[in-house]
C-alpha cells in the first residue's frame, strides 16, 4: 500500500537511542538479561509499542508480546520478535535490530491508519543470549515446550541469583501462559548475519530457509600423572591425546563438509610440570545433512578408540546436546523473496548456523528469518557494525510480507 512506509532512518534513530541503554565505553553494549538495564530497554519498548496502538501481554518467564489488533478476532496474531539482551561485551545490534524493526512496522501501520485482518505482534524474547543464565533462549524456549517453565526459573546465575527472583526484581514477571505464544499465525525475526559471507558477496539481505542440525559433545580423556621431567616414551599423556583428538575433529570435519568448534577446556591437575591425567573439552557439531552429522559422530568415536589405544589412555565422547536439522515455513520465505525482487535488494538464500529465537519457534509456529550483513562477520562485541542501508532492507522486505501475511481489512 502506497501509505505504508516504514522509515528506516526512524529504525537506525530507534537503534541509537537504544544503544545508550547499557552503553560500554568501546562503543558496545552490557544489557545482560533481567539486570536494571534490561528492565530499563523493557519499558522503554512499551511506552514506543503502545504509543504505535498495541497493548501489552506479559508472561511468566517475562516475554514480552506487544499486539496491535486485526479486524478479524478468529485471525492468529502475525508475529514479529528478537531480543534486547545482550552479551557483556555485546554490540548495538544483535536482537535489538529484530526487536526494533517489529516496532517500526507498527508505528508504519499507526501513521498510515492500516487496519490488518490478523493482528500483528511484536515480542521481545527473555534471555536469548544466555549470557548470565544458561541454557541461551529461555523464554522461547519455554514457550515453545523445549524447558519446562518451572525449570527456566529456577535457573542461577554465576553469583547465585535465581532468574526468576530477578524477573520480579526488575518488574517484569507476567501472569500470561507462555505457550500461548504457539498460537501465532507467522512469526519473522530480523537479525545481523553474525558471519561475513553477505557482505563478501556485495549482498544486502539474507532470506534464511533453515537452520542447520548441531550435536554438541562432550570430551574426555583420561590418562596418567608424571612429572614433567620424566622420560616421554610411555607416558599416558592426557593432554596430547586430547589434542591429537582435536586434531582428528578438524580433519573429519572438513572432510564432512562440517563445522566443528572446541570452545571450552579443563585440565587436571592443571600444573607446569606434572603431565596431565585427565583433560575435558566441550565439541559443537553442526552440518545440513542430520545424517551426515551422524556419520561424522561415529568417526570422532571411531577416532577416539584408536587415539586411545595408541597412546594408552581412555577418550569418552558423551552427547551433550542434539538439536535437529529445522526448515523454515516455505511460503514465509516465498514472500520474502517476492519482496526482495519486487524492491530490486540484492539477496541470497542461506541456511543460519547460529541458533537464535526462531529456530526453535520454527518447531510449532510458521517461521523465517532475514539475515543483514555485519562488517567483517564481527558479532558478541563492542565492534559489532552494520549500515543503515543494510538495517533498512530487512525493515523493509519483512514489512512487505507481515503485511501481506496478516492482510490489510476491506471497508
């Protein structure tokens, strides 16, 4: 509709008013989860949400739905979200970008008195990040039936803080059932690519129909104390096993088409000069293919035999964590696509290695992603940078299609 215009120099105005919420001083953001700051974002939101027309429903895990009526009651909302928490050297655009577009389109839709036929929704997600309670998207986790709500809130943090006792810290604690945000009609979500491969290619949009299968391990290798001034033939080297191990990860998954991340390491008796008797590191598997990424776990285990017979010490694999190969709903990235082209932005289609908010909305809800570029793939730090053209061609094409989505009322 020619009235409907949604300002992306409004967005970048919106990003940057933002951003001095939890500003650090290298030009980041520290707006970690349920702290003061993230209270603060929070009302800020609703005060522009319900300047814009939508009314707040405010859950028990502290999701935030902000809904702008349709004319048709027996119509699903048409949902637009992300997250305003951070990392705590986060940057000024991760989640928020997401969040601050489903305002924009609200605001869009106010200025030009467009009444939708479903109603559109703009939720802001508790704990994405999973920066200071862990496990990372907690409260569309809880909605979507992936934590038990009991769970999420009983969850500490690293100096005992229960999340749920900071959630009514801070003001936010709902009465609303979470999983009545299953009941969407669509659900999109903008986000920075965190990768470099949009702005290599001179691309100014991401459409995202699928989100990759990821198994995560966990490693252990157990050998034998020496001291470090012991001969090395025949020692039971904890540490070398495990990195002879990491070695053999990197090559079958390379081999496999993979992605394979070792990003966390214990040592025991962690000594300068005793050999190690027992290293644990963590593993992050991903691939397209679920079967494939099976494969490639019966190779790691296969390699974790020999590696051990070899040199005499036991390697354990143990899954950790198993998250499914998810597509994205083919109609969603159909419109997206549509609008891409009508509006002449350059795009490519790509899957999202990262899981985000989506992923798992994408298991009960209709859902897809658009990805903008972020210089040099720079994301979870103060660098964290995108342009205001970029910022502008996702507003844009996913406001084409929440509004082709929810549709515009007739007389």
């Amino acid at each position: 509709m020619s009235n409907f215009r949604p300002s992306g120099a409004r967005l970048w105005d919106s990003l940057m008013e933002f951003s001095r919420i939890g500003a650090t001083a290298k030009g980041g953001n520290n707006r970690q989860t349920l702290t003061d700051l993230d209270g603060e974002a929070r009302a800020l939101l609703q005060r522009q949400a319900e300047a814009a027309g939508a009314t707040l429903v405010l859950d028990r895990v502290g999701n935030m739905a902000l809904t702008r009526p349709g004319r048709d009651p027996s119509r699903k909302p048409v949902a637009i979200g992300s997250h305003l928490d951070t990392q705590p050297t986060g940057g000024k655009f991760d989640g928020v970008l997401g969040v601050l577009v489903g305002l924009e389109i609200l605001r869009a839709l106010d200025e030009a008195g467009i009444e939708t036929e479903a109603p559109v929704m703009l939720i802001n997600w508790t704990n994405e990040e999973g920066a200071r309670f862990s496990p990372p998207m907690m409260g569309s986790g809880a909605a979507m039936g992936i934590f038990p709500e009991a769970e999420v809130l009983a969850k500490t943090d690293s100096a005992g803080a229960v999340f749920g006792d900071e959630l009514s810290r801070i003001g936010w604690a709902g009465a609303a059932d979470p999983a009545a945000l299953q009941d969407l009609e669509a659900y999109f979500e903008v986000h920075i690519e965190q990768g470099p491969q949009l702005e290599k290619r001179g691309l100014d949009l991401g459409i995202v129909t699928h989100a990759l299968a990821q198994h995560w391990f966990e490693v252990t290798v157990t050998g034998e104390n020496a001291h470090g001034g012991s001969v090395m033939a025949g020692r039971r080297d904890a540490m070398m096993g495990a990195a002879e191990m990491m070695l053999a990860i990197e090559k079958a998954a390379l081999a496999a088409g993979a992605r394979a991340t070792v990003g966390r390491l214990t040592v025991h008796p962690d000594s300068r000069n005793v050999v190690p008797d027992r290293v644990w590191f963590s593993l992050d598997t991903r691939h397209d293919d679920e079967h494939m990424l099976a494969d490639l776990a019966a190779v790691l285990r296969g390699e974790a035999a020999a590696i051990g017979a070899r040199r005499n010490v036991a390697i354990a694999v143990e899954d950790f964590w198993i998250s499914p190969a998810t597509p994205f709903a083919t109609a969603l990235v159909d419109r997206l696509r549509d609008s891409a082209e009508t509006r002449q932005i350059p795009y490519q289609e790509m899957p999202t290695a990262i899981g985000h908010d989506a992923v798992y909305c994408a298991r009960r809800v209709p859902t897809v992603m658009v990805f903008t570029p972020c210089h040099g793939g720079i994301s979870h730090n103060e660098a964290e940078s995108i342009t205001p053209e970029w910022a502008e061609a996702g507003l844009l094409v996913v406001a084409d299609a929440v509004l082709a989505t929810a549709g515009v009322a007739k007389g």
